[in-house]
C-alpha cells in the first residue's frame, strides 16, 4: 500500500500525469453520462463512427499544420448531427448511417495520411491515445464539457429517460425529440474528440459502452445505472493510468482492460445473486 | 348538441410513393369508444400516429376543439419492450406526467400521489418497485396503460394492446378500458384486430383500407357490410 501511494505521489509531480489524470476523469464522467442515452437507443457505435471522423479531422489538421481541436470539434459535431439526418430522413437503420459516415471517414484519413507523409508518429498517438499530447486547453476543454454534460444530464433527466424508453410516448408528451437527439449527438461527438486523446480513436467507444454496460449487470433503476456507470468509468480510468504508470503500459488500453475487468466482475455478481 | 372533440379532416399520408392514408375523414364526440379497425397496410397506425403527430401529413388536418387535450397513448408493446431496460414501474409511470411541465421537470410529491393512485387503480402496486423487463407481458401493458392514463387523459389511443396478452387477460384488459371511458368518460380509440373484442366493448367502428370503409355505431356494422368482412379479419387475428 506505502508503495502503491510511492508511485502516486511520483507520478503526480509530472504535469502531463496531472493533466492525463483531470481529462481522463472529466472524460470519462461524461461518456458514461451519455452513455445510457447511447447504448439503450442502440447508438452506442456512434462513439466508434465519429471516433473515426476524428481520425479523418485530425489527419487533416496535421496536413495543414494547425490544431486538430479546431477542426476535430465543428467537424465531428457536424458528422454526429449527419448520422442523425440519415438515420431520420434516409431511412437507413443508426448503424448502417454509422457505418456509412465512419468507413468514409477513415478511407479519407488513410488517403490524406498516405499523399502526405511525414507525420505517422503523430497520428499513432491519436490513434492508441498518448497522455503526453495532452494541453492545458485539453483541461479546459474538458471541464467545461464536463460542467455541460452534468448540467444537461440534471436539467434535461426526465425527457432524456422518456426519449430513452419511448421516443414516440415521449413526443405525445410533448418532448421535442429531435432537439433532444441533437444535444445529446453534440455532446458526445465533443467528448470523442477530448477522449481520443486519452484512450486513442480505436478505444474511445469503450469509455462510452463499457461503464453503462457493466452497471446494467446490476442496477435496477435508470438513476442508479447513470451513477453507477459514472463511479465504475472514473474508477477504471484512475486504475488504468496508475496502472499503466506503475507497469509502463499504453494508458488507454490499460483503462479498457480494467473496464473489461469490472464488467466481468459485475457479470459474475448478476450470476450468482 | 353533441360535443365534438376532434375533427380529422380530409388526411392524407404518404411513405415515398406509396399512399397509406387517402383523404380520411371523420369526427371524434367527446366520451366515444371507436374500435379502428382494419387489414394490414390499411393505415390504422399511420392513422392513429397522424393524430397524434407523430408523422407528418401530406394533406388535410386533424383539429382538436381543445389544443392542450391531454392524450394518452399506448403504443404495441413490441415497440417498447426490452429486458434490458433499466428502469423500476414507477419510473415509467412517471413519464406519463411530464407534459405542461416546466423544466427541470421534477416528479413531485403529488406526482407520486397520483402515480399510486392509478398502479392501485390498475390492480399493479406491487409492481411498483419491480424493473420493467421482469415483467410478464400482461404486466408491462398494464403499466404502459399505467403512463397512458395516470395524467387522467381525455382522449386515450391504443394500438393493438392486446396483442401480446392470453385470452383470459385479454378480456380483463378490455373490461378495464370499458370502464375507463364509461366512470372517467375518457375517448378512446382502440386499434385491433380482435373484431369480436371490437363488437363487444365498442360503441362505434371505423373500418379502414387507407380510406375510411365504414364508420359508425357497431351494432350497423353487420347489417351495413354483411359477415363477409368480418370473416375476412376474424381468419386472422394476429395478422
């Protein structure tokens, strides 16, 4: 235990481990946050798809030499907002849009990376996820998404837990579905974008699915499954980059194994309850 | 003078190029049973959907005498039924009171009052704390009715109901909807395909084919259309 406090102390005398830390946390707080919408309307790969867009906005970003934020964000939102069209207007199914926007995507990322050589390093960390690219506007960033995606969670609860169920009753009620489809599609496309740069495009979905999914295995209400994929999602990522630091392992793929880990753990609890 | 409630007027819906609803056109009293009927791809939930907005129309109107009637809606339970849903009775009761509710639309007190009232009402207050997909079929549609009715609507639309429920259920359902009109003088209108459950629990029958075919009080129903319709749908209820 002494050493285990050691090695936080240690780490946590680095900026880039505080700032990995903070993001990770606030990231994590709001993926599991949207993840209940996500996951229980059968949109939870929209985190994979605009995860992919990011990919795309960040290749083009290094082609023109200037931040990915300022492109990943508009971009990716745009893109979130796109699916949504489709799944609405085009009648095509939300993984198929998904599927459509994010295999484009990533054909236009491969394409820009291979005309313009020279900054591969670069993309593997967006891809794999690299605490060490992580700014203090990342920070920023990232608490003030934070702060929104609570606030939005807490003022808008009811008609998100009534979209959730029944979108149709919901809109009898009188609930603009749309609009509320559209927040919580922004929402998470911002997250994606802040999250790539913990976990990396390949795993930022995971922040999304697995907490909600390990807290389904045991909560019994809609309230308790949000706070409890919370706690599970900030647990994972504490674990996970202590971990990594600790074992000198990729920080994003340590917090997808710890929450790989919990699930099962919470599976086995629904087992033999 | 009979109070009219809702006027639907001349109504026409398209998917694409195919038309689902041709020029329909009726009028709701005020405390009517209407049992909608109809073969499928006739247009009976395009119809129930276009009047409670829930899909856009390609002509014609459907006016309310009152703009903020409450409605109640109980959708196929097919459509809302997943055991995974994480969510207790109660819950799901509460949506039923979020319309006219000012943000952030809290369950209060007296909303908890009135959710108990109508789980006692509904025979399911045990099922209060229970997570929604442990339910059995029969269960959930109650406590779907539970959402529909707990605002005390004036107008209460279901599509097929009974669909997911046995006979002896069925029948009990039915009764309870019978008294919900006659005690609250709720409308209803009741999608089905169970004619005989229609003619018994009804007062009036529209038959639909994308344009209205009959609408008026049941007991005309045989004697205006003759057996051969009725035949047609009895052969197959759950088509």
């Amino acid at each position: 235990m002494t050493n285990l406090f050691g090695i936080i102390g240690e780490m946590m005398q680095y900026g880039f481990m505080q700032r990995a830390i903070i993001v990770g946390v606030l990231i994590a707080i709001c993926g599991s946050m949207l993840g209940i919408f996500l996951v229980l309307k059968k949109f939870s790969m929209i985190g994979d798809g605009l995860a992919h867009v990011s990919f795309a906005t960040v290749a083009i970003a290094l082609l023109l030499n200037t931040s990915p934020l300022f492109i990943s964000i508009p971009v990716v939102i745009t893109a979130s907002l796109f699916i949504l069209k489709l799944n609405e207007k085009a009648n095509l199914h939300g993984d198929a849009a998904i599927g459509l926007v994010s295999s484009f995507s990533v054909a236009l990322g491969i394409l820009i990376t291979s005309v313009s050589q020279g900054f591969n390093v670069d993309l593997f960390s967006f891809l794999f996820g690299s605490i060490l690219v992580i700014s203090q506007m990342d920070v920023i960033l990232s608490l003030i998404l934070a702060v929104i995606v609570v606030l939005t969670v807490i003022l808008y609860y009811n008609d998100l837990f009534a979209i959730t169920h029944d979108e149709a009753f919901a809109s009898v009620m009188g609930i603009n579905t749309k609009y509320m489809n559209a927040l919580i599609a922004t929402l998470t496309a911002i997250t994606i974008v802040l999250g790539i740069r913990v976990v990396g495009t390949m795993l930022i979905s995971s922040m999304i699915i697995f907490p909600t999914v390990t807290a389904l295995q045991i909560s019994k209400s809609f309230k308790s499954t949000i706070v409890l994929s919370t706690v599970i999602s900030v647990t994972a990522v504490l674990i996970g980059v202590v971990g990594s630091y600790a074992l000198n392992l990729p920080s994003g793929a340590s917090i997808v194994m710890v929450n790989a880990l919990l699930f099962v753990l919470a599976f086995g609890f629904k087992r033999i309850r | 003078m009979l109070n009219k409630q809702i006027e639907v007027k001349n109504i026409s819906v398209k998917y694409g190029n195919h038309i689902v609803l041709d020029r329909v056109s009726f009028e709701i009293i005020k405390g009517d049973y209407i049992g909608l009927v109809g073969a499928n791809g006739s247009g009976k939930t395009s119809l129930v959907k276009a009047m409670l907005g829930l899909i856009q129309l390609e002509s014609g109107s459907v006016i309310y005498q009152n703009p903020n009637i409450k409605k109640g809606y109980l959708p196929q339970i097919a459509l809302t039924s997943d055991r995974l849903f994480p969510a207790e009775v109660k819950e799901i009761v509460g949506i039923g009171l979020l319309s006219k509710k000012k943000r952030p639309k809290i369950i209060t007190k007296a909303d908890k009052v009135k959710i108990d009232d109508i789980l006692i009402r509904l025979n399911i207050l045990d099922l209060k704390h229970k997570r929604i997909g442990d339910l059995s079929g029969g269960q959930q549609q109650r406590v779907l009715l539970a959402r529909a009715m707990v605002n005390k609507p004036e107008l209460l639309i279901m599509d097929e109901p009974t669909s997911a429920l046995d006979p002896r259920v069925r029948e009990d359902f039915y009764k309870l909807i019978q008294e919900i009109n006659t005690t609250d003088g709720t409308t209803v209108i009741l999608v089905s395909h169970d004619l005989g459950s229609v003619q018994k629990y009804a007062r009036k029958m529209l038959v639909l084919d994308r344009e209205v075919v009959f609408f008026d009080a049941v007991d005309k129903f045989a004697t205006s259309l003759g057996h051969d319709h009725f035949h047609l749908e009895a052969a197959n209820p759950h088509d």
